[in-house]
C-alpha cells in the first residue's frame, strides 16, 4: 500500500474520531446545561456530571492530536530554524517528528499500564457512581497511542525521505508553513466559505 493511501485512510479514521468527539462534545453541553435548569427550577441534578465530563475532554483531547498533527496545527517555534538552509531545517522536522514520537511512546505505554493496573487491581473512582477506572483509562490510553502511531507512521515516511535527500518533501509534509503562506490559505477558506453559503455570510 502506498503512502498516500495509508495517510488517506489514517486521516479518515483521525477525521471520524474528530466529528465524533464533536459531537460528543455537543451532547456533553447540553447535558450540562439541562443539569443547572433543572438544579436551579427544581432543585435536581445529575450525579457525574463533572465527572463524565472531565473523561470526555480528556479523550477527545488525547484524539484531536493526531489530527492536529496531519494538518501541521501543533504549535511550533521556529525562529532560529528558518535562518538555515532547507536541508537543515529538513533534518530538523525529522528531529523534532522523532523526538515527539519518542515522548508519546513513553506516554502511551504509561497509559496501557496505568489502564491494566487499573483493571487488575479493581479500582474505582472515589465518587458516589463508583465507576471502574479501567474505562476511561483505556478510551484514554487508546487514544495517545493512535497518536503515537500517526507520529510513527509520519516519522518512517520522513526517514525514508531523508535518505533519498527529499528536503523539499520533508519541509512540506513537516515543516511549518510560513506566515504569508498561512495568511493565503486562510484567506482562501474565506472565499471558498463566501461562496458556498453567501446569503449566510451576510
């Protein structure tokens, strides 16, 4: 399989996982907002709210990083680079792909184990629902390490360039745009939005 078909399906399951935890995030608002009427008119309210909560925006988060990551959206500051020639500041991306790779093996693993301790010991949450650790935990951890792998499979495809002296590539796939570069984009999903719905625009 090649590289731009195994990206196109990478970022078809980072884009699924995107809308899903959007709209998880939608019925996490509205659960919210149903929770204080009714705590403020009729003196209810859901128990783990806050609780639920916070596992959702920690998984969705944990998600989201590997989309962030095919769209070159991480923030990243390169001042000192974009004074070297284009094979240094290939080489560069590389570094900084591996060495990110590196810090989120190490996360990922952390996740999967802190999940199995977890599920071994039995562990619960200390709140009233009393909910198993290991659920959360393992929607967590499974999350970092998709991310982990997106950074893998982004880092061989990289190496691979490297050796055959692809800087130009590697800046494209990697690299951070520049502003003037970000600038037109932007103003081109402008237009393109203008265009398709204009009666909305105004």
């Amino acid at each position: 399989m090649s590289f731009q078909n195994t990206e196109a399906r990478i970022r078809s399951i980072s884009d699924w996982l995107c809308i899903a935890g959007g709209w998880g995030l939608v019925g996490l608002s509205v659960w919210i907002v149903v929770n204080v009427l009714l705590r403020k008119f009729v003196n209810f309210s859901f128990q783990g709210v806050d609780e639920y909560g916070g596992y959702f925006l920690a998984i969705v988060s944990a998600a989201g990083f590997a989309k962030a990551v095919l769209d070159k959206a991480h923030v990243r500051i390169d001042v000192v680079t974009r004074l070297f020639p284009q094979p240094v500041r290939a080489v560069f991306d590389v570094v900084a792909v591996g060495l990110l790779f590196a810090m989120m093996w190490i996360i990922a693993s952390k996740a999967i184990l802190l999940t199995y301790e977890s599920w071994r010991m039995g562990a619960l949450t200390p709140s009233v629902l009393r909910t198993p650790l290991w659920i959360p935990q393992s929607l967590w951890a499974l999350a970092l390490a998709w991310f982990a792998f997106v950074i893998g499979f982004l880092l061989l495809w990289a190496l691979a360039r490297l050796l055959k002296a692809d800087f130009a590539g590697i800046e494209d796939k990697l690299g951070q745009d520049d502003i003037e570069t970000e600038v037109a984009a932007e103003i081109a999903d402008a237009r393109a939005r203008l265009a398709a719905s204009p009666k909305e625009a105004l």
